[in-house]
C-alpha cells in the first residue's frame, strides 16, 4: 500500500527529529563555550578565586548523602552572608537554593514549607539574571554554562514535582510564587520544558533529554506515533 506524503510544517518536524532523534535536534542549540571569557559576569578574576573559596568552604558540610538539618541551616546562614556581602555572585544563589531545597524536603510546595520555596525561586531567578549573557547567541564561560545550567535545571524539577502535585491534588492549593499558584499541571510541565531546554544548552545532558520527554507537542506527537502504528498493526492482522 502506498503511503501518502505528509506537508508538515517546520514546528511539526522539529517535535518530530525531537522525538526520535533528541542529539541531532537540539545539537544546533547548544551555547558556544568560551574558555577566554571572564569567569563570570561582574566578577573579576582575582575577587572570583576567594568567593570560591568561601563558598567551597561553606557547602562541604553539607556534601554528603544525608546532611543534617543544622549542617544545612548552617551552609544556607553561610551561603546567605556570602550573597549579602556580594550580590552579584551568581553561583552562590544556586547553591543556597539546594541547600533550602535540601531543607524543605517532601514538604515542598505546601503550607509547611514557611515560605521557603518562595526564596528557592528567588535565587533561582537571581542566579539566572546575573549569569544569562545579553545576546542568546553569545558565548558564555564554563563557569557562567555550569551556573545556567543548574539553575534552569532545578527550576525545571521544581516546576515538574509542581505539575505532579497539581494533577495528583487537582484541589491543592500549592505553596510558592504567585505565578503558579492555579496553573494546571500541563501549563508547569511546558515551564519545566522548556528550563530544561535551556539547561540542555548550557550542557546539562540529562537537562537535554528532559526536555523532550515534557515538552508537550512531542508527547501530543508520540501519542499520535503509537496509535498510527498500533492502528497500522492491527491493519496487518485483518
């Protein structure tokens, strides 16, 4: 039987190449890494080399399986004093933000989280202003790909434990910023795709093939793949 030719627009086959080949759609996305570039943006090199210091010395506490709440407390009060001495240290909101994930634990997104999420989604946001280059298509740093990766990679996780929340309790009321207060479960997985998106840009492989496992036109997509190839053979059973 001769199959007929299908027009598909531009969106249509880049879910396609997504969805069965995610390496070769999003290889033409990736950030161009810079080694010669400062480390990070408004950090000299020199300043840079002790805020490192500081924070390595202030995470290292909590660098194991199963920290202990007050080693946790005392790396966020650490991570915190660090941030209020230099505000434009992008990578120390990062790690302050898993350190307070890391504290909060399964309580997350509910009325017991004492508005700690709300910070999570601060620092996130900070990390992710101060790091993120002008231009989309200028080069960034190591350091600067690592920061933007990981930030936009754990507010992906935190948008897609949102979303399970939210269809798992349709009638929760979900702690956090304002603005996901009442987004269904689809609309957070579509926030969560598309940080994983970026985070995959910045070189966060898992980030990468996260992206396409919630992105919601590749599932729409791949649920319409396998039924045309159940229906097809079913076809060839008759």
């Amino acid at each position: 039987m001769a199959v007929p030719e299908i027009d598909l627009s531009s969106n249509d086959a880049h879910v396609l190449s997504a969805l069965f080949d995610p390496e070769a759609s999003s290889s033409s996305s990736i950030a161009k890494i810079d080694p010669s570039l400062p480390p990070l943006p408004h950090m000299s090199h020199g300043e840079l080399a002790s805020l490192q210091t500081a924070e390595r010395a202030a995470i290292l506490p909590i660098a194991i399986p199963s920290p202990s709440k007050p080693e946790t407390e005392r790396t966020i009060a650490a991570l915190s004093q660090l941030i209020k001495a230099h505000p434009q240290y992008a990578s120390a909101y990062t790690n302050r933000a898993q350190a307070m994930r890391l504290a909060v634990g399964d309580i997350v997104f509910t009325a017991s989280d004492d508005g700690m999420v709300d910070i999570i989604f601060a620092d996130l946001g900070t990390a992710i202003d101060l790091a993120t280059p002008k231009s989309p298509k200028a080069a960034v740093s190591p350091q600067q790909a690592k920061v933007l990766a990981t930030a936009h990679s754990h507010r992906a996780y935190l948008y897609l434990k949102a979303a399970k929340m939210a269809s798992d309790s349709p009638s929760m009321q979900l702690s956090g910023p304002q603005r996901i207060k009442g987004m269904s479960h689809e609309r957070l997985e579509e926030m969560a795709s598309r940080d994983f998106e970026t985070a995959g840009r910045y070189g966060d492989r898992v980030a990468k093939d996260m992206a396409v496992r919630t992105n919601p036109y590749a599932k729409m997509c791949g649920a319409i793949v396998r039924n045309a190839l159940k229906e097809e053979v079913a076809e060839g059973r008759r």
